[in-house]
C-alpha cells in the first residue's frame, strides 16, 4: 500500500451523479453555469441538487455505491432543510456534493413545498428557479450578481400564473415582511439598502422559535459559526481519534502512515501516540515487567526494552503466577498509566480539532497482566472510546512471513481476537478491517473517508 491515490476528476463525478441519480425527479440547483464552475473549480464550494422526498433513501445509497464519498452533513429534520453532504477526493483536494430533499428551505425558512418545485431536464424552472436563485442566497446573507438574478427574473417571468400564486402563497406565510419586496425585485425592481438584513432577521427568529428550537439544537454544529473549529471545506470539525489495532506484522505502521498523508494532503492536521506496554510508559514498568514474567499482549516486540543479553520472556501460560498480587496490582496501574497517557498525549490535540492516530489502544488490558482484570473494565471506563477503531488484516501466512520471529499460531489467535474486538462496535463512529495484503486497491480510502466523517458528524447522529 501507499498514500497515493487516484482522486477523481470533478468532470467524472458529475457523470456518475447523474447516472446514479438517473430517471428519477431531481435536478442541479444554482445558476445555469454553476455545474460547469463547479466541475473547472478546486475549492470546497458545494454541488448541489434537489431531489424529491420519495426518492431520498435510494439517492443516499446511489451516492455511497458510486463515489467513494465520505458523509459530512446530515440533516433530516421536517422543519429544516433536509440533506446530506458529502466529500470526494478528487483530484484538485476534497469536493463537495450537497443534495437537498422535499421542501425547498433555508433552515427552517419554507422557500416553496415540494409539490410546488417544477423540473425539466434536470433543472429548476418558474418560481422554483426564481426561489432557488434569488431567494434562497438572499436568506444566507447576500444579493446576487446581476447574471443570476437576471435568472431568476427570467424564471419568475415564464413561471406559470399557478405557479407564482403558490409561491407567493407561501412566501406571504414564511417571509411576511419581505415577501411583497421580493416579489418586486423579481418582477424588475431594485432591492432595498436593508433587504439582505430583514431577511437575516427572518430567518434567525424562525431558527429560534419555539417549535423550531429541537431541530435547531440537533444541527447545531452546523449552524454556530465555525470559528477556530473551521476545517478543510469551511465546516465545523472536530478533533479525531482513531485506535489501530492488531498483531506485530499486521500492517498497523503502514495504514497509520498512508491514512495520515492522506489526511495531510487533504489539509486536515494528524499526530500519533503509543498504547502500548512495550516503550513510552511510566518509569519502573519494563522492569517490574521483567521481575513478574509479564508479556505484553498482541504479540508486541519488546526486543528494544532490555539488554541484547538478556534472556527472551517466558510464555505467561508456561510460567506459574506465583506473583499474582502483584500482576493484579500492575494491571490497575497499566490502567491509571492509559488515562494519564491520554490525557498528556491525546486529549489536547483532539480539542484542538487533530486527528490522532494511535498505535494500539486501552483494549490490551484485557490480556494483560492479568487476564480477567477489572482494571481493564476500569480502563475503558477511564479512557473515552475511540472514534474510529481500525484492524489492519491479511492471510496470517503474509502476517507472519513479515513477523516470523512470533510464532504463527499466536499471530493467528491474537488476529482472531481482535476481529472479536471489532464485532463489539467499540468505534463511536466507524469500525473498520483493511487489507493490508496488497489485494485491495486503495485498502486505506474507506479509512480516510471514516475518519472525515467522524470530524464532521456527531456520532449520535450520523445517518
């Protein structure tokens, strides 16, 4: 495996959006060049498209069978604008692709209801393009240039008497203080100085009412402004931690490395930390290590930890535990270490908005120093879970070959161990297995793309 990858051309992305979207009632939003800017641009600016209500759950998937795409926004609330969006790596960095569902809304703002929106070949026609065009960037906070609002002018022109009845029906309900305006900057008239400041004013007291109130928190990490916390695309992000696991030979370094240039190249800050037993813990534990015959789990190379003349560690399973108080007592301090560990090491950078990449995690502690301990259920109550737990995996005959000084049976168990560990979900966000055998291209993608979503979404509410 290595970081590179083949990053999709925009051009592309666009023909496989449109295949898998196909025959079914959707259409690009914005003006009539805005999916030729998008496609000639390399910034973080959306793609966006609407798509009816009935056809929601089949698009999402589409989406994800099609685009190697990492979900970043959510939203599916009947009283705000329901999307999803999502992030491609492409070949200009991360692009952009927002679909909207139902209702045409800005928050919980109703533009125009779905049975209203008119499409032809694939695009917005009458009131729906002049809403789309004109109404909808003047709720974010601006007027359009003069080309777009000759769009919608246009649009507004040809729409239908039916149409521009139901849409002035509902702008009268939703913007009551500015619908008759709007209405005259369609028809020709010019905005007034505070038109852009009323409609704000709208929209932030229909954000806060208080039918709106539940909706509005649940998507609140994407209406706060973003801040500190800006990442990549101009979303809110947060700080991610991703556990590897797996025995010695398993490939953990190189997915560590590939998924962190990866990341890297797509702007987003990485670090790692060691979880270990066998280096970087407290002062005194390789040698009470060597006094109680304790090995450390999942196969660990300790061959760095003591003198080349010293004799190779026993197999615990061959040694009698006749220092069993003591293996207790340092499986609970193995536990107080994890928690200091994180704080020091993992903590700060994941509130700084870092992903932190792990090499083992708190997990080890169920085998080791004493199978069984409650210290390790104490550890993992300790050490909040990871967001994204990865198994590094292939024939344990290509693991072993890389290890052979381990032997195959227990690089065998100890892969078997960790799969179960996997089964358990113990990812907030993701739990993955990648192929480090050379067979899968792009092994490391799903990874990196689990990793984006879980800095964009929060855990309870990712779809």
């Amino acid at each position: 495996m290595t970081a590179e990858r083949a990053g999709f051309q925009r051009a592309a992305i666009i023909v496989a959006l449109g295949e898998a979207l196909g025959e079914r009632r959707w259409a690009w939003q914005g003006a009539s060049q805005a999916v030729e800017q998008w496609a000639a641009a390399n910034d973080a600016k959306d793609l966006d498209i609407w798509c009816a209500d009935e056809d929601a759950a089949a698009v999402r998937l589409a989406v994800a069978q099609v685009l190697p795409a990492a979900c970043i926004e959510h939203a599916d609330d009947p009283r705000r604008l329901r999307h999803t969006g999502w992030a491609v790596e492409s070949d200009g960095g991360l692009a952009v692709v927002d679909v909207t569902f139902g209702d045409l809304r800005v928050g919980p703002v109703l533009l125009l209801g779905q049975q209203d929106i008119e499409v032809e070949a694939h695009r917005f026609v009458g009131a729906a393009a002049a809403a789309d065009l004109f109404v909808r960037p003047l709720l974010r906070g601006r007027i359009v240039d003069d080309n777009r609002l000759g769009e919608a002018r246009e649009a507004w022109r040809l729409a239908g008497v039916e149409q521009r009845a139901a849409a002035t029906r509902t702008w009268s309900s939703s913007l009551a203080a500015i619908s008759e305006e709007i209405c005259t900057v369609l028809d020709g008239g010019d905005p007034s100085a505070d038109l852009v400041r009323r409609a704000r004013a709208i929209l932030l007291r229909q954000t806060l009412a208080p039918r709106n109130l539940g909706a509005t928190w649940r998507q609140r990490r994407s209406i706060v402004p973003v801040g500190r916390r800006k990442g990549p695309l101009g979303h809110r992000t947060t700080g991610v931690v991703v556990a590897t696991v797996g025995t010695d030979g398993s490939g953990k370094s190189t997915v560590a490395d590939d998924a962190s240039a990866r990341l890297e190249a797509l702007g987003m800050p990485t670090r790692t930390a060691y979880f270990g037993m066998a280096r970087g813990n407290l002062p005194g534990v390789g040698l009470a290590r060597k006094v109680l015959g304790i090995a450390a789990p999942g196969g660990e190379d300790h061959s760095g930890d003591v003198a080349p003349d010293d004799a190779a560690e026993e197999d615990p399973a061959d040694k009698p535990l006749d220092h069993r108080s003591l293996r207790r007592l340092a499986a609970w301090f193995y536990a107080v270490e994890y928690g200091w560990r994180y704080l020091s090491t993992v903590a700060g950078p994941k509130r700084r908005g870092e992903v932190v990449i792990c090499d083992r995690y708190v997990y080890d502690l169920r085998d080791s120093p004493w199978p069984g301990s409650r210290a390790s259920v104490f550890a993992e109550w300790l050490v909040p879970a990871p967001d994204v737990m990865v198994l590094p995996d292939a024939p344990v005959e290509m693991i072993h070959a890389r290890k052979p000084e381990r032997p195959f049976a227990e690089q065998r168990a100890q892969q078997e161990k960790f799969r179960a560990l996997l089964a358990e979900h113990p990812g907030r966000s993701a739990n993955l297995i990648v192929d480090t055998s050379g067979a899968t291209a792009d092994a490391v993608g799903p990874l990196v793309r689990a990793i984006i979503s879980a800095a964009h979404l929060d855990p309870n509410h990712t779809p």
